[in-house]
C-alpha cells in the first residue's frame, strides 16, 4: 500500500514533511515541556514558600498560647491576614474541639471544621495537597500546647494559584506566538531549501524528456555531485543508445548491400547469356561457375546472418556447457582445414603446451575457433604457415593463432571485429568473407565470460590471442 502510494506523489512531499518534523515537532514539544516545567516549579516554589511561613506562624500561635484563650493577640491575627493576602488565599485555626477559632475571610468562625486532614493533622501527621481541578494549595499544620508538647489545634492554609497560572499562560500566549511565527518562517524556508534542493532533479527531468522528444543534446545537470554523476552516467547511457541506433542502421545498410551485391552480380552474369545469341558452350560454363560462386556468397552471408541471431539469442539463454579437451577439439578443427592449407602449400601445426579440459559450449566454442584458423589460412601468403598454441593456468586456459599472412594495419585493428567489416574488401570477397566471422568469433567468447585480443603487423603476419576460463561462469 505505501509502495503504490509512494510512486504517486512528488518527491517533494515526504522532504517537506521530514523537515518540518525534524525542525518544528521538537520545537513545539520543547515549548510544552518548558512551560509544564515552569508551572510545576512555581507550584513547588509557592508550595515550599508557604509552608516554611506556616511553620513559623504556628511556632509563633504555640508560643503565645493562642488556643489557649490565655491572650488575643492583634499582632498574630494581623499577620495572618497579611499572609493570606500575600498568598491570595486563606488560613483558618481549628482548635481541639474541631471549631474554627479564626478565619482570615471571617466567614466560619464558630463552627466546626472536620475533614480527613484535620483527623490526621491531630495525629501528629501535616499535609500538604494541590488541587488541579480548583488551582489551589491545601496544607495543614499542627499548633503545640507550649510546654509539654500536645497538639491544641490546627492551623489550615489555602492558597490560590491563579497567580501562577496567570503567568505561565501569559508566557505559553508568548510561546506559541512565537511558535507561529517561526513556523512562517520554517515553512518559508523549507519550501526554499526543498525548491533548491530539487531544483537540479526537475532540471534532469526535464532534460530527460527533451531527450525523449528527440533533443539528443549531452545532459549537463552538475549541481550537485550526485546529480552531475546521474548526468554523466545518463549521457553515456544515450551516447551508448545512439550507437546501437547506429550500429543498427550501419548493419541493415551493410546487410541489405551485402545480401544484393551476389543477386545484382548473377542478374548481371545472366542478362549477359540472354543477350548473347549463339555463346559457345564454354562461356556458358564459366557464366554458370561464376553464379554458382554467387550463389555459394550468397550462402555464406546468410549462414553468418543466422549464426548472429542465433549468438545474439543465445546471450540470455543457458547454454550448453559441457566438459570439453580442447586439444583434441582443436586437431579436429586443423584437420578439417588441412586440405584447404595445402592448395596453399600453407603449414598447419598445433603446439599444446598443457593439456586442457574445460567448461565450453562446444558447438559454439569451435565455431569461433575455426573462423580464427580460417581467417589465419585465407589471409596468408603462398607457403605461410599457421601456428596454433594451446595452454593454462589455474583459472584460464589460451589459444593463440599466429599466422605469416598479410597482417592487418593498425588503424583498423579496433574495429576488426565490428559486424561487415573488411579491411580489404575486394581481398575479402576473393576469399569468400562476409566481415561477420570475427564478428561471431567475439560474441561466442564474450558468452563464455572470455577476451579476445589481436597483435599484428602489416606485411608480418597476426596474432590472435582468445582467454576462456576453465570453469563456466554463468
């Protein structure tokens, strides 16, 4: 469910939501938590202040002998009404037999004053409550007969906090005005930062898009080191995309070329017969070898075609890898090439250096290996040789194919094994190349998890040298 709902909204969004969480919630919780802090602390503030105050007026009531009915004392009884005022509330001396002696509102004098407090105060035990609901401090305190130290009253303290409460709201109106005002500027900010911090990502996307229009221009969005490594990895994507595109097109160009020449060449060769009348059997017969010559090009071409499919679609298939001896597998390959070396008077020999088993595809693997030895004979000279050497080591097992032929100039030794290459085209097809041989041999060691790599010089010969590992790779 969030994965759905994260692919539609912006990216904006959870940013904007993470840092108002991150910058404003703590904030405003702190804001909560200081003034809680302050009001309790005033509470206990005023709570302490009052009893210390009641503390000493009791002393003062047990000193006097004031339950006692010994003296009325106008002083005590001024500075309870002082002490009430100061902490805007009331003090209330409840005597032995529970009645209210005095009372700073002169509301209760003479009646009776029992609670559980009182009960517990004639016990020896004080109290001391707050009231959340009313705002209001209750504390009770015993008064000592002066002498033998019994309990003759108690003395009853009620303070409002309203005072308190009046402050902390003022500073909480405070608080949470200032909280507004800097959320403004938090939200303020944060669409800033966020219009900032995006801006290079709406400024790839909609490169992006004009790339897709058609607009095949470098992405350069270098904002951010992020953003500028998205950019260059991006670009050498599309730098990739149009050379496929262009390979493409080079290809069904060379394909379409290729495929026609031998059609135009035996139109041509049979337009000729037609148009001769009376030809002798013998221009006949050369006519018809030259077709068929056409025809075996023609041939060619399309095997290599369907050998490149086949290549191409075997990339993302499990091939058929199998325990292989590549020594033998290569005698084989040299003795089927051995009547065509020996029109030449071209030398064949293979060098095994370590005998070798391996993990190939053998179908595939000889398919390469052949096109190497053929090229290797095709392009030699009159009484060449061509030498193939076989060897290992604990991962790789390599071929080298070395011939004396015409070697290859160095300008196109990088772009030997593009698909219809030819560094010499009329050479080639004198041969009977089509330019997709080492095209097919690089696919097939490519799928073997191989490399392939060319060293020649023009008039000396080539080598060619193929490293496959000696355990499959999938």
């Amino acid at each position: 469910m969030w994965k759905k709902f994260r692919r539609t909204v912006s990216m904006r969004t959870p940013l904007v939501i993470m840092l108002f969480v991150i910058g404003f919630l703590p904030m405003f919780l702190q804001g909560r938590l200081l003034l809680t802090s302050l009001r309790q602390n005033q509470i206990e503030a005023r709570t302490l202040e009052i009893q210390n105050q009641s503390l000493i007026l009791s002393n003062r009531l047990t000193q006097s002998g004031y339950l006692n009915g010994e003296v009325t004392d106008t002083i005590l009884d001024s500075q309870m009404d002082v002490l009430a005022d100061v902490f805007n509330g009331r003090i209330v001396i409840v005597d032995g037999t529970y009645r209210i002696v005095r009372d700073t509102f002169n509301l209760s004098e003479g009646k009776y004053y029992i609670s559980e407090e009182i009960l517990r105060c004639f016990r020896g035990e004080s109290s001391n409550k707050y009231n959340r609901d009313k705002h209001y401090i209750i504390q009770t305190f015993p008064v000592y007969r002066a002498g033998n130290g019994a309990i003759d009253g108690v003395m009853v303290v009620t303070a409002s906090t309203a005072p308190i409460l009046s402050l902390t709201n003022m500073v909480g109106e405070k608080t949470t005005m200032f909280e507004g005002m800097a959320l403004i500027l938090m939200v303020i900010g944060i669409l800033a930062s966020v219009r900032l911090y995006m801006g290079p990502i709406y400024d790839f996307r909609r490169a992006l898009k004009r790339f897709a229009a058609g607009d095949m221009d470098e992405i350069q969005v270098d904002a951010y080191k992020e953003t500028k490594e998205m950019s260059a990895a991006v670009s050498q994507a599309f730098t990739k995309l149009r050379e496929v595109d262009n390979s493409r097109q080079e290809f069904v160009s060379n394909v379409s070329h290729e495929l026609k020449t031998p059609i135009t060449s035996i139109r041509v060769l049979a337009d000729s017969l037609m148009s001769m009348e009376n030809a002798p059997v013998e221009l006949y017969q050369e006519f018809m070898v030259d077709i068929s010559d056409e025809i075996d090009r023609e041939s060619k071409i399309i095997d290599d075609l369907l050998s490149l499919v086949k290549m191409d679609k075997s990339a993302a298939e499990v091939m058929n890898i199998s325990q292989v001896n590549i020594g033998s597998l290569l005698e084989l390959i040299l003795k089927r090439l051995r009547p065509i070396a020996k029109k030449r008077n071209i030398e064949l020999t293979l060098e095994t250096i370590r005998e070798v088993t391996a993990e190939v595809d053998e179908v595939k693997i000889s398919l390469a290996l052949n096109n190497l030895v053929e090229n290797a004979v095709k392009y030699n000279r009159e009484d060449g040789w061509v030498r193939v050497t076989l060897d290992a080591d604990h991962k790789l097992f390599t071929i080298k194919v070395a011939d004396s032929g015409i070697g290859i100039p160095e300008e196109f030794q990088s772009r030997i094994f593009e698909r219809f290459y030819r560094v010499d085209k009329a050479r080639s097809r004198e041969t009977g190349g089509t330019g997709l041989g080492l095209a097919i041999t690089k696919n097939v060691i490519q799928m073997h998890r191989g490399t392939i790599q060319v060293s020649s010089v023009e008039g000396e010969g080539t080598v060619f040298t193929v490293q496959v590992p000696l355990t499959y790779i999938s």
